[in-house]
C-alpha cells in the first residue's frame, strides 16, 4: 500500500513538473523560435529542421546520455529519472499541442518559458528525479562537486546549447532570448530549490561571546554555537559565535553586536539552505 501511494505521488509529481516544463517548451518557446538549451534544445533544432517530434528527439538524445550517466548516478535515480523522461516526453507531443500557442510579444513569451521550465525542472529535482538529458550530465557533476549550485551548472552547460541554437538558425535576437530564458530558468530552479530556505550565516569574533548568544537567543530567537579561537598575531583566545538565521534577523544582530562588542569582527556569508531544528526538516 505505502508503495502504491509512493508510486502514485512520483508520478504526479512528474505530470505536474512535465506540464510546467511542456507548457514553456512547446507553447512559447517553440512558437517563438528561440533555442533552447540542453537536450530539449537539441531535440528542438531536429524538430525545425527535420520536424521530428521535440519529445521523441529528447527521448533518443537521452539514451547514450543515460548509459554515460549509470555508474555515477546509480540505478535507482536512473529508473526514477527514466520515468519523469516518458511522461514528460508523452506530455510534450501529446498533451501539450492540445493547448493553445503563444504568439505575442517575444520578451513576454522568453519570460514565461524561463518561468514555467523553471519551476518544472525544480519541481521534479526537488523529488530525487530528473528529466533526463543535460540533468543528467548537471547531476554528475553535482555528484562530484557538491558544493557547486545546481543552477549555476545547468546555466554554463545551457550557454553552449543556446550558442548552438543560434548558429544553426542564424538569428541573433532569438538567441539572446535563449540566453535570458536560461538565466530566467535558472534563478527560478534555484529560488525554487533553495530560496524558501535561504537566509545569513554569521561567524562573530568577540571576547563577548556569552553576551552575543544570550542577545541572540532571547531578542532574534535563534540558537547559536561558541568556539574557542585563538589570534595568529596576539595568540589571544577568542569566542567565535556562529548562527544561521534569515535576512531581517541578521540586520538586528550586526547592530547588536557592535554595541555589545566594538572591537568584534563579524563574518556574514550567504546560505543557499539550512535543514535542521528551527528550519527546515530534511
């Protein structure tokens, strides 16, 4: 029964992300004439040039893709991702030539496309699948490189596709609408993914360490953690606080700390994603 329900849940999480991603492909994208980047980029110079089907070309372009992919990527992914691949392909020439096509402004169509692909992507990343493809190839260098943004590697591979594109069909303004629709996707693959959890890190060198925690702890209503540091020029032991909190949290206590502490030394970083007590549960 819990596998049915799992299985049930996968598969409209893949008709919903398939939809979005259909909806910017074929109903603006294409319409536009603008190249598109990764796998349905490519699938999408074949199907001006030779009029094959943009999910049929995804799904032939994708098999030396996935058997390049397997020992990286393991099996399990590869057969959820192999699911999301169909049912997004099937979405794209069957269901989505049913709705009407875009055929306004370009910007407003190279908006939507960015938008739409945007969520759709994210929202099946975000259930451990993959459409396949360039997410593939992006998802093996993440693999590799945890630390790099997944957007940031989809927007670099993406580049050279849309490059691509506009070679073949000689139309500078198409491609610059590429290259805005690959930057627009990712910002929304990344929001989408860890925007909602994004917030401030801050590491606080202070000989006030117990001060600042009590502040943060009673007024900003955040745990926070001390280490003990010791200067490389004074050889003074020093209380180094480090918290996680978001954005309004953090302008409150920068002010603090300089009133508590003049002489403190105050790190503020960008955190992509917090997952723990207080934040997100993983």
């Amino acid at each position: 029964m819990q596998r049915a329900k799992r299985i049930g849940y996968n598969v409209l999480v893949d008709i919903l992300g398939g939809v979005l991603v259909g909806v910017g492909i074929y109903n603006f994208a294409a319409s536009a004439g603008f190249p598109l980047a990764g796998v349905s980029g490519i699938a999408l110079i074949f199907y001006r040039i030779f009029g094959l089907p943009i999910g049929l070309g995804t799904l032939l372009i994708n098999i030396p893709i996935v058997l390049f992919s397997y020992r990286v990527l393991g099996r399990r992914f590869l057969l959820r991702s192999l699911q999301s691949m169909v049912i997004s392909s099937l979405i794209l020439d069957y269901v989505m030539p049913l709705l009407p096509v875009y055929d306004g402004e370009r910007m407003l169509a190279a908006v939507c496309t960015g938008v739409f692909s945007g969520l759709g992507y994210a929202i099946i990343f975000m259930n451990r699948s993959s459409t396949g493809g360039v997410d593939f190839i992006s998802m093996s260098i993440r693999t590799k490189y945890p630390y790099l943004s997944l957007g940031r590697i989809v927007f670099g591979l993406d580049v050279l596709v849309v490059l691509l594109g506009g070679l073949v069909f000689k139309d500078v303004d198409a491609t610059i609408y590429g290259l805005i629709i690959s930057y627009l996707l990712t910002q929304v693959m990344d929001k989408m993914m860890y925007g909602i959890d994004a917030g401030k890190m801050t590491l606080i060198v202070t000989d006030k360490g117990r001060q600042v925690t009590d502040y943060i702890d009673q007024y900003v209503g955040r745990g926070s953690t001390i280490w003990k540091g010791t200067g490389s020029y004074s050889g003074l032991e020093k209380d180094v606080v480090m918290c996680a909190c978001n954005n309004k949290q953090m302008y409150e206590i920068r002010k603090k700390v300089k009133e508590i502490d003049e002489k403190a030394f105050t790190i503020i970083m960008e955190s992509n994603e917090v997952v723990g007590e207080g934040f997100k549960k993983e």
